[in-house]
C-alpha cells in the first residue's frame, strides 16, 4: 500500500475509517442545513443569530472540553464513543422532527446547537486519542493526515447533497438522514478489536487533573506558541459557516443549492491540503507558520472578490491554508505529547479552537449584518494575517534568526526549534 496510506494497512482503523467517513457526510449536511434553517427559516438573514448558533455549538468545548480530556485518559475511550454518538444522533433525531412537524422555533435550534457541542465536547478528545491507540507511534502522523482527508472528502460531498435536498425537500430530512449516519460509526466500534492501555489512575480530583494539564502545556513553548496560535484563527479565521453562509445570502444572492456548493468547493482545498499531509513523515513548523499566513492572505483576497465564482475559487486555497494549520498542529501535539497527558493537552487544544470560534462567530456575525458580509470577511483575514507574522517574528527571535535565516526556513531549508 502506498506511503500516503499506511495507517490503512491496520484492520481497525480501516473499519473506524469506513464508519467515520459516513457519519462525516451527515455532520457536514446537517451544518449546511442548520445554517440556512436559522439564516432564512427562522429568522430574516440574521447573521447575529447565524453567529450565535455557532458560538454556542462550539462553547461547550471551550466550557467542558478540558474535562472531556480527563474522560478519555481515565476511560475506554470506544466506550467514550459510543455515548457520544448516541447523544448527537438523537440531537439530530429531535431538531429534526421539530422541523418537519412545522414546530421548530430559533431557541429549538440554539438549544440543539449547545447540545450537540455538549456531546462533541466529550467525542473529540476521546476520538482524536482513540485514533492515535488504533494505529501505534509510528502512523499518528499519517493516520491524522487521513482522518482529515475523510473528514473533508464528506465536506466535499455532503455540503452540496444538502443544498440540492434543501432546495427540494426542505432543511428537516437532511436533519433525520444526519441523525441516521451516527449508526455507522456506532457498527464501527463494536466490529473493533484493540487492546486499549489501562485508564490512568483515580486517585485525583478531575479538577486537579485538568491544571496538572494546562501546567504541562505552560512549561512547552512549542506547545504555548500552537495554543495562541489556534485561539485567534479559531475566533476569526475559522467562522466558515458566517461568513460563507452571509457572502452567498446576502452579497451575492444566491440560494440553497449555491451556498451548500460553497462549501464542497473549499473542500477541495482542505481535501488536497489533508492530502498533502499524508505524504509528510511528520509536522513542520513552516507548515504551521505558512498556512497561519496563507489563510490571512488569501480571507482578505476573499473579502474583495467582485463575484460568487471568484470568491468561490478563492476559498481553494483558504481551504488548503486552514487544513495545513490544523494538521501541523494535531500531529505536533499528538507526537510530542506523552500518552498520559495526550487526551487533555489535545482537549485543550480542542477547547481553545472551538471556544475561539465560540466567542469569535457572534461578533463576526454582528459584523456582518451591521458592516456588511465582506467587512466580516476581511476583519477576520487581517486579524488573521497580523498573528501569522507576529508568531514569524516570535520564532526568528526566538531562534536569532536573520532576514536570510528566515528565509530559508520558509523555503524548508532549515527548520527551527520553537
């Protein structure tokens, strides 16, 4: 098999993979759906309560994400699983028979927003560390890289299955067939076979836990810099679904089928980024530092596109600069932690991510429907582009680097410590 899919090679991952790539399908419909269910069926093109819904998706994670973490170290973590997909199934289940009843009003999909982040706050860890005991030491990197190229394969596909079921049978059955894709990661799990370590001991209060967590992030720079770094560009570089969801609507004028296909066109680039990775024995640093930057870049291009087609095209590379970010990260953290502190640094990581995202999409939307859509677009990319070069700046200080010395490290040449 070839280098870019060794992690395949395993019999159990293969089995999570073919499980995880369906329910990913549904996750990816189901956002388009909830979307434009908030943006034109409860409200008049709201990009504040488009915002809110996100933000408050996502606010568990930065509320309980931590916690989640000490879950997954102290237990199995497929039992984990199970539960969590359990619970997001039947959240999807509920939000949408309220629709197709004719029932659903804003606080219903606010409430099922807050609590399908409750479960993800619990599933996320767990997932990310159950992958990393499915594949062993030496396939983390590659099998981080896949799980990303899965994930946006679905966003590929799913996005535009949604707007195409949107525009001909309403946003309540893409709700219902997410609801049902759960059951194929649930028949995943109980197919596998894997000797899990021992949960760590439980002797201490979980509070203690997680401090003991964020101590160990506090003593690693190259942890630090990653965190940062993934709390800004969570808060404005990350609000895909507000700003997609207000440059479709409200700029552009388009409808459902046009705003699901938004999203499969900026899978392509995380799909090719995720790719990309698959093919690298391990993270780099100018990775990471490079796709802070080109995300910046590429938003504010984004913000100034004078057509849907272009602004369309432009989320490619958007897509491919957010993707080579969050992989170098993951793989950073999943191979320079050690196993008993992997599942809360990685809640952290989690935590602060989505929690930027949290606090980051209502003021993007609020920018959105005060300023305009492209103003919410091009706010983000700055602030995303002005953290990309202080943390070059950061790392040639750090490192006593020249203007030459930089660079060559972003050409690959050299690649220094953080």
């Amino acid at each position: 098999m070839s280098a870019m899919f060794r992690a395949l090679e395993n019999p159990n991952y293969r089995i999570w993979a073919s499980g995880a790539i369906v329910s990913n399908i549904g996750t990816w419909m189901q956002r388009v759906a909830q979307d434009w269910l908030v943006l034109t069926v409860l409200t008049d093109h709201s990009g504040a309560a488009v915002g809110l819904t996100t933000g408050l998706q996502f606010l568990p994670m930065l509320l309980f994400g931590p916690y989640g973490g000490v879950l997954a170290d102290r237990y199995r973590k497929r039992i984990i699983l199970m539960w969590t997909q359990l619970a997001m199934g039947f959240t999807g289940l509920a939000i949408g028979l309220l629709v197709v009843t004719g029932t659903a009003q804003l606080w219903h999909a606010y409430v099922a927003a807050f609590c399908l982040g409750v479960a993800s706050a619990v599933d996320a860890p767990a997932r990310q560390a159950f992958v990393s005991e499915l594949v062993g030491q030496e396939n983390i990197s590659n099998a981080v890289a896949l799980n990303s190229a899965s994930f946006n394969t679905a966003r590929l596909t799913g996005p535009a299955i949604a707007g195409v079921l949107i525009a001909w049978v309403g946003t309540g059955p893409v709700f219902l067939l997410n609801a049902a894709s759960f059951a194929a990661v649930l028949v995943s799990l109980f197919r596998i076979r894997t000797t899990q370590p021992a949960p760590i001991a439980r002797g201490e209060r979980n509070k203690h836990q997680v401090a003991e967590g964020i101590r160990y992030v506090r003593r690693r720079p190259d942890l630090m810099l990653i965190m940062v770094l993934v709390g800004i560009l969570g808060a404005f570089g990350m609000n895909f679904p507000v700003i997609n969801s207000l440059m479709a609507t409200t700029e552009f004028r388009m409808g459902p089928s046009e705003f699901g296909l938004l999203g499969s066109i900026m899978a392509v680039g995380t799909l090719a980024g995720a790719l990309l990775a698959a093919r690298r024995s391990g993270p780099r640093l100018r990775f990471l530092l490079g796709g802070a930057l080109g995300l910046g870049i590429f938003t504010v291009l984004g913000s100034i596109a004078p057509t849907f087609w272009v602004y369309a095209a432009i989320l490619i590379p958007v897509g491919l600069a957010s993707i080579t970010f969050l992989n170098s990260c993951n793989t950073s953290i999943q191979l320079s932690v050690e196993p008993q502190f992997r599942g809360r640094v990685l809640a952290l990581y989690l935590a602060i991510l989505q929690g930027g995202t949290a606090i980051g999409s209502p003021l993007v939307g609020w920018i959105g429907s005060e300023f305009g859509a492209r103003w919410s677009v091009a706010v983000g990319g700055i602030v995303v582009l002005l953290a990309g070069i202080a943390a070059v700046i950061a790392v040639t200080r750090r490192n006593r680097l020249t203007l030459r010395g930089a660079l060559r490290m972003a050409l690959g040449r050299r690649e220094p410590a953080v």
